[in-house]
C-alpha cells in the first residue's frame, strides 16, 4: 500500500484537469475484404472442348504480386478471344488482349514445347 501511495505522489499532473491518474486505451481494428467470381463453360454433347469458356475472378498476380481481377472469355464458335485484368486498388487495366482467338497463339497450352532428349 505504501509503495502504491509513493507512486501517486511521484506522478505528474495532467495539465489539462489536474488528474494523476492514467487511462489507458487499445484499439485493434481489422479489415476483411470478400472478393467473388464466377466461372462457366458452355459443352455440346460428344465434343471434348467447351465452344464458350466465361470466366470473371479475384486472381493473383505473380508479376505484379498483388491480387487482382481477370475477366475472360473464349469463344470458339465465333473465333473471339478476350482477356482483360484489372487492378483492384485502383481500378486501372493492367492488361487487356481482344483478337480473334485464331490469331492467339503462344500462350498457355499452345506454347511451343522444349523437346530436350
């Protein structure tokens, strides 16, 4: 008790009220942000590849290292391809292709194959 009472007395005054007491306060505050998307392929019986491919996601971004959102569509009865990704944050198109999906080669499965043996 005595060492409470010398602790008091140590204390400085506020210099607004006067108070040797101390308040103390934490505040801990948390965002969650909640992304969607949506994914569809359009088949027809007896045929191995969807003739539309649609696809509009939250996706991560190597090159960039941040998430951000891909918008795609494939469609293989019109010969149409569109791809654009836009940064979450400021709403900027990082990239965006539209041409015929003929004329898209050398990305993903059609990339050249490095025959090494």
């Amino acid at each position: 008790m005595a060492a409470e009472v010398d602790a008091l007395e140590i204390r400085r005054p506020c210099d607004v009220c006067g108070s040797i007491k101390r308040v103390h306060s934490i505040s801990i505050v948390e965002t969650l942000v909640v992304r969607d998307g949506y994914g569809l392929k359009a088949k027809r019986p007896g045929q191995k590849k969807p003739y539309v491919e649609d696809l509009s996601m939250p996706d991560y971004s190597r090159s960039f290292g941040k998430h951000v959102h891909r918008q795609r569509v494939i469609d293989r009865g019109n010969d149409h391809y569109f791809e654009k990704i836009t940064d979450y944050e400021t709403g900027k198109v990082i990239h965006h292709c539209e041409e015929p999906l003929s004329q898209h080669q050398g990305h993903g499965n059609a990339k050249r194959k490095n025959n090494q043996g």
